[in-house]
C-alpha cells in the first residue's frame, strides 16, 4: 500500500540524516500518503515544530503518487521546496516529474502552483482531477486573497486610455480626480488608502458595456458587488498610486474548488483557530499532531497597569521597556510591532542606544542583534532567522480599522448584524499570536515572550489570548542572561 511504502522511504531517509528528530514524521506520512490514495478531504494542525521539520513527511507522498497533485505553495514556499526538499528527494533516488505554471500538463506529475496560479487556472476549468496539497493552511485565505487581487498599476491606465480614444480625456479627468484625493490624504499609520465604491463609481460607469478592456480592466469591472473591496497604494514622492481590489472573503469566493477533488491542507494553527469550512470541505478527517501539553511552559513577562498603546504615555513606556529588556541579553531580541511610524520611531530610538546591533526587518542580524519588524514579516520571515533568545510583542496582533480590507469586513459584519470583535478579530489575532510564538517553543534554554500591550491584563478579553498562549508561566522579575 502506498502507506506503507511512504513509511519505508521516510524511514530509509530519515535513518541516513543526523538531527531528524521532529516526533511525528512517520505519522504524517502514512496519513498523507492515506489521503492522497483515498482522494479525501484532510486537515493537519501541526502544534510542534516547524515547517522545515515537518515539510519532507508532507512531500514525500506525493512524490510517490501516480495520481495528479497540485502542490500549492506560496512563492517562498516554492523557493525552499526547489532548494531543499526536492534536491533532498531527487539525492535518495524519489523523483517526479514536477509541473510549473498555469498551462495544464498533459500527463500525471506534481505541478506546483502558486495560490494566484490556482485561482487562474481554477477560473479557466483547467484543474481537472488534481488533487490539492498544501503546506500553507494557515496562512491559505489571505494567499488566496492575494491571488484574487485585481491590481491596476500606473501603466495600465495609459493602456486603457490608448485602446479607448473616444474616452481618453474622460480618463484623464478621471484619473486626475483621483490622484488629487489620495495623494492629499495626511499619511496614516497604514500604507493603503481606502477608496470608495461612491469614489469608483463615476469610472465603473464610464467602462461598463465595453468588452475590449485591455489587461486587468475587465476583471476590475466583473468584481463589482459589495463582496469586494478596493484600496490605493500610493507613492507620494513620484506622484503615482496602484489601485487594488479585493474580495471580503476569499474563500467563499472559491468555493466549489474542493468538489470532486481530494485536499490535505497542513499547517502550523491551532485546529479551533484557521476556519477552512468556506472552500467546500466534505467531511473533512482533522488530526491534530503536537501536544501542547508536552511543552515547555514559556516564560511571560507582561507586568499589570501598562499603558494602552493609542495612550500619550506608550510610546515612552515601550522604549523603556525594550531597553530593560534588551540590557544583558546575548541574543537575538525580536521587537514586533505594526504601527508604522511607532515602529521606525522605536528602531531608531533603539539605534541610538544600542548602535549597529539594531535593525529593521533584517534576516542577518548580528548574534545578540535586536530586529524590529512588523507581525507579518515575522510570521514569513522566521525560519530564516536564527531562534530569538526573546520575543517582545509591542503591540497585540488585533488588525487595524485603519486597514482598508479589515475596515471593509468588519463593516459588512456590521451590517449583518454579528459581533464582529469576536467572531473575527479576537480569533485572528489568538492564531497569530499562537503562530508567533510557536518557533520559541521546545528550544533550550527557554527563550521568554514579553508583552507591552496594557490591553492584555486590563480587558476581559485579555483572558482569551493568554489561554491561546498556553503553556506559560508569569515571568516576574528580568534577569540578564
């Protein structure tokens, strides 16, 4: 049986490599290697370890199916893959023909797609009887929103104006209107701009019934309802600005893709936390592999009556704290924090107190450096970047109103009348923090998690994120390593 014979080589690999030591390896092997041959829906929360450890348990039965797989993978998933766990493979004599881009291949293979490529190649009818497998769950709804985006950059507008003379000066007017509304908006927190269905409004218009729409502009016009919304990038300083247009939701956007094709979809969240119920599972089987109760309680330092981070007093607070924090320490410190103008204010305020050792989003810090970066980058970025010896959370995951995708959903929970606090951001942000802290999980020495956010000891929903952290244990006192 295809179980079977994925235990085997796993172990044969497994056997011939030093470190293996991810706990759970053989098991997820045998289970995917069930999936693929039962062409069944498969969840796999994976609580322990990280997606380097586990990835080749996941690979390896695919790589020895027949059947037709889609390997859906972001961008640097693909990078790794092609780098790492297929070389690794293709050394111990696994190899299958791999498939790329969105034309389809005219026989069975692993065909890797990025979730853009899926999108498209879904949308055209091209996906056939490819079953899908993907390392990503967690993150797999905001993947697949990015790869729904409609995306109109400066060029295309002088597209649209030279494929339609008898409206170029409309356009012009148009997009004129447009810039002067951005790009006199003072600069906030966020890098998106909200634009209005009222603002687009007069552009649907001027397009709708045409049918020769050059590039995304077609697409633009189809996605017209309420289930999608639209932002602005701009770049003030050369006076330009992408538009973007995105569903609510995207995976009921797609549902329908899971019909009549198996799916494993792995990841690193909690099984109550990712909701993957929109894309149309059938019956899903769910094996949750790692036991939070095994681990290492983690160290917490989150002292009571700190301020709220929209208080006059935080920022104040956050750079003393980090100083006490970072003082003594040999390792490398992580400072997470999303507001943008506090987060470049904090690195350079660090900078002038601990000098070089201090950087911004960087992936090869110096050994006892401090990287101050935003929850997204560490989320992506953490694998490249040696163990943290702490993790200082300046601000909670909870995403901003100010951000144009999460003021649009929250607005249409609103409207239906749902408590949309916590049924949506408070779940979000307990999946992130759980995600973030996960690679300090099971390391010695322990590293330690500090929160500076007062919110989490002063609401009541402060009790739900520390129930997402568990195990942890109250660090009272900092000690210099």
């Amino acid at each position: 049986m295809q179980e079977a014979q994925a235990h085997h080589k796993l172990k044969q690999l497994l056997g011939s490599r030093a470190g293996s030591g991810w706990p759970h390896g053989l098991t997820l092997t045998r289970l995917v290697a069930r999936s693929l041959r039962r062409s069944d829906h498969s969840l796999f929360p994976i609580r322990e370890g990280q997606r380097s450890e586990w990835m080749l348990s996941l690979l390896l039965p695919a790589v020895l199916s027949e059947a037709p797989i889609a390997l859906v993978a972001s961008e640097p998933l693909q990078r790794r893959l092609l780098q790492h766990e297929l070389p690794l493979l293709r050394s111990a004599g696994l190899v299958r023909p791999l498939w790329q881009g969105t034309t389809t291949p005219a026989s069975p293979c692993l065909w890797m797609l990025s979730p853009g490529d899926l999108v498209q190649v879904w949308q055209s009818n091209q996906l056939g009887e490819h079953q899908l497998l993907c390392a990503e769950a967690e993150q797999l709804e905001e993947l697949l929103g990015d790869g729904q985006a409609v995306r109109i950059e400066p060029e295309h507008w002088d597209q649209l104006s030279a494929s339609q003379p008898p409206l170029r000066e409309a356009l012009v007017q148009l997009h004129e209107r447009l810039s002067r509304q951005l790009l006199n908006r003072p600069l906030t927190r966020q890098p998106k701009l909200a634009i209005s269905r009222e603002q687009e409004a007069p552009l649907r218009l001027l397009l709708q019934g045409r049918t020769d729409l050059p590039g995304p502009w077609q697409r633009w016009l189809d996605c017209g309802d309420q289930s999608w919304t639209s932002w602005a990038i701009p770049d003030a300083g050369q006076l330009r600005w992408s538009l973007v247009r995105q569903p609510l939701q995207p995976l009921q956007s797609l549902h329908g893709v899971l019909e009549q094709r198996g799916a494993v979809l792995a990841g690193s969240w909690a099984p109550e936390g990712v909701r993957l119920d929109a894309l149309g599972l059938d019956d899903p089987v769910v094996i949750s592999l790692g036991d939070a109760q095994r681990e290492e309680a983690l160290p917490l330092f989150a002292p009571r009556q700190q301020p709220f981070p929209n208080s006059a007093e935080y920022a104040g607070h956050l750079l003393d704290q980090c100083r006490r924090l970072v003082l003594g320490q040999g390792g490398l410190s992580i400072v997470v924090i999303d507001d943008n103008p506090l987060r470049q204010w904090l690195t350079s305020a660090l900078a002038a107190e601990f000098g070089r050792r201090v950087d911004h989003e960087q992936t090869a810090p110096e050994s006892n450096g401090v990287v101050v970066c935003r929850w997204q980058w560490w989320l992506q970025n953490h694998e490249q970047l040696p163990v943290p010896c702490q993790l200082v959370v300046g601000s909670l995951p909870i995403a901003s109103l100010e951000d144009p995708l999460t003021a649009a959903r929250v607005e249409a929970l609103r409207r239906a009348g749902r408590d949309w606090f916590r049924e949506w951001l408070l779940p979000d942000a307990c999946d992130r923090l759980q995600r973030s802290v996960a690679p300090l999980r099971g390391q010695q020495p322990q590293p330690r998690l500090a929160i500076l956010d007062g919110r989490l000891r002063s609401r009541s929903w402060g009790q739900q994120l520390l129930s997402a952290l568990e195990p942890w244990e109250r660090l009272e006192q900092l000690r210099p390593d």
